[in-house]
C-alpha cells in the first residue's frame, strides 16, 4: 500500500485529494515552477490550482494606467499559468489577488486549504524584486504546510535525495516522500551527514595523551556513523514499504556542503529537507542546512514542516 501524504491541519487530502498550490508571476522562475508542477509525482487524487498577485513592487504609487496595463499582463500570466496546469489537472483555476505576493500567495493557501505551495526561488526582468527574493523567504517562514521552491525546471523528476539527521523534520520529510507516486526508475538517496569530532589545540600535550584522545575522536566518530546508519535504515524501510528504490549513504562532513556534494553525486532531481523547530517555532526557523540548501541547490528544493 501506498504511503498518504502527511498534510497539515485543515489541508485537503484524502477522498477531496491533496491541494497545492502554485504561485506564479510570469517569470522564469515562476515558469520552472509550473512546470514542475506538471512533472512532479503527485498522488493520483492531487487537485492544483494557482495564484497570480496584483500588487507588487513594480505598481506601488503608479499612475493608473500603468497599473491597469500590469493588470492586463498579470491576467495574460494567469490565463497562461491555467492552460498549462488543465494539460494534466482540467478543473485547475488560477485566482489573482489584490495584495502582495507574500500575502496573496497564504492567504490563497489558506482558502484552498492548500497541502503544498510551489513557488520559484525569484522574479525576473521587472518581476525580479517581488519573487529567495523576499517573497519566496516570506511564504517560506509563513506557510504551514510543505513549500517546493523551483530555480529552475529539472529534466525530470525521478531521484530524490532527502537529508536525514534524526530529526522529526527529517521523519516528516520522509513521510512526505514515501506518499508519493514512484516514477518509473524512481529512487531515494537518503544521506546521513556526521560532523567531525575534533578536539582542538592537542599541540602542546603529551605523545600519549594526544593518542588517546585521537582514540576517543575515532570512537566517538564510529559510534555517530553506526547511529546515523540505523536512522537512514528506518528511514529507508517506510520508502521501501511505499515502492520507492532507496539508497543510503553516510558522510563525514559540513552538513550543508556534503548534502549538496549527495545531490551532485546521485544526479538527484530534487532536494527534500526537514524545516528545523516544531509549531510557531518553526515557521520561523527552518535552519541552516535548509537555508543553505534553498540559496545554493542546483535543482529544487522541498522544505517540508
């Protein structure tokens, strides 16, 4: 059987099906967003609709016509957003709203009471400033639910590879996965990353106490392996169960760098991380590793909370 996408309270799942929503705006980004949207392994009951915002960076304190033509380009945006969605989701609507991006886009999420947001990592050309620009931050720290930030649009979507630390992020970003659709030759590379033990200015003591205390840093290292080996086994085991092809592996290392190092090796489509924190906490505080992954990550990344 087939894992069921963990969703926060109050979002669409079950017999009504998965809500996401997609943000768009008319860039490049925004583009690679849909589109991977489109590509992406959803459940087969995923219901997506999108949002464009009206009010943004580029019409603040406008003459109205300049506005009113905005508001013709963001309607060509939405209507073009909506027939590349209906090629795959025929009853997907595409709302504009009139507030800010970051508004527009939870407040949207809220009323379709939306399991997923996906958004691009910025705008571009005149759209540049409103979308890690500070919108895709903003929805990042505000959203309750899992955010998919696209930089651009990955040939396919077939490897995942999920950063797992033990943590319950880490569980749930798991959870996450395994509820959804294996593509054909779809496969999960977990990674485990243990940070050098390192005991500092060793230069001055005796030959033999800097032996042991080398001693020590080995064990201890050898203990945190064997300790991040059983947490991607678990992990490994609910993605099996769900009919996924996993692969495991152990790093020693900056987290960060040897996370993105897995991504490169494993020729992954898609980064999947744990948001760091739990509740209010954590909608504030997604962590380093995720907030190293979103600005450096080649493909993209899901923060998942």
């Amino acid at each position: 059987m087939r894992g069921a996408l963990e969703a926060p309270a109050g979002a669409v799942t079950g017999a009504s099906g998965l809500s996401v929503l997609v943000a768009t705006d008319g860039s490049r980004h925004a583009r690679a967003a849909v589109a991977t949207t489109l590509a992406f392994p959803w459940p087969a009951d995923t219901r997506v609709n999108g949002v464009v915002a009206l009010r943004t960076a580029s019409t603040r304190g406008r003459p109205r016509y300049v506005v009113e033509a905005f508001e013709r380009a963001f309607a060509r945006v939405a209507r073009a957003s909506r027939q590349a969605l209906a090629r795959r989701w025929p009853d997907a609507d595409v709302a504009i709203v009139d507030a800010r991006p970051r508004d527009a886009i939870l407040a949207e999420a809220q009323r379709r009471r939306a399991a997923v947001i996906v958004l691009g990592s910025r705008g571009h050309g005149v759209f540049r400033r409103i979308v890690l620009g500070s919108v895709s931050r903003g929805v990042l720290r505000g959203a309750r639910c899992p955010v998919l930030v696209v930089r651009r649009r990955p040939r396919e979507i077939r490897r995942f590879v999920i950063g797992i630390d033990g943590s319950r992020g880490a569980r749930r970003a798991t959870r996450f996965v395994a509820g959804l659709i294996p593509p054909r030759a779809g496969r999960v590379v977990l990674v485990g990353v243990v940070e050098p033990h390192t005991i500092l200015s060793m230069g001055l003591m005796p030959t033999a106490v800097r032996a042991a205390l080398r001693a020590e840093e080995r064990e201890v290292e050898a203990a945190r392996m064997a300790k991040a080996r059983v947490e991607l086994e678990a992990a490994a085991g609910d993605l099996r169960r769900t009919g996924w092809t996993v692969e495991t592996t152990v790093r020693s290392g900056a987290p960060l760098h040897e996370l993105l190092g897995a991504v490169d090796a494993a020729r992954g489509d898609v980064l999947v991380v744990g948001a760091r924190g739990a509740g209010r906490v954590e909608r504030l505080l997604l962590g380093s590793v995720a907030e190293g992954a979103l600005n450096q990550a080649r493909v993209p990344v899901l923060v998942v909370k």
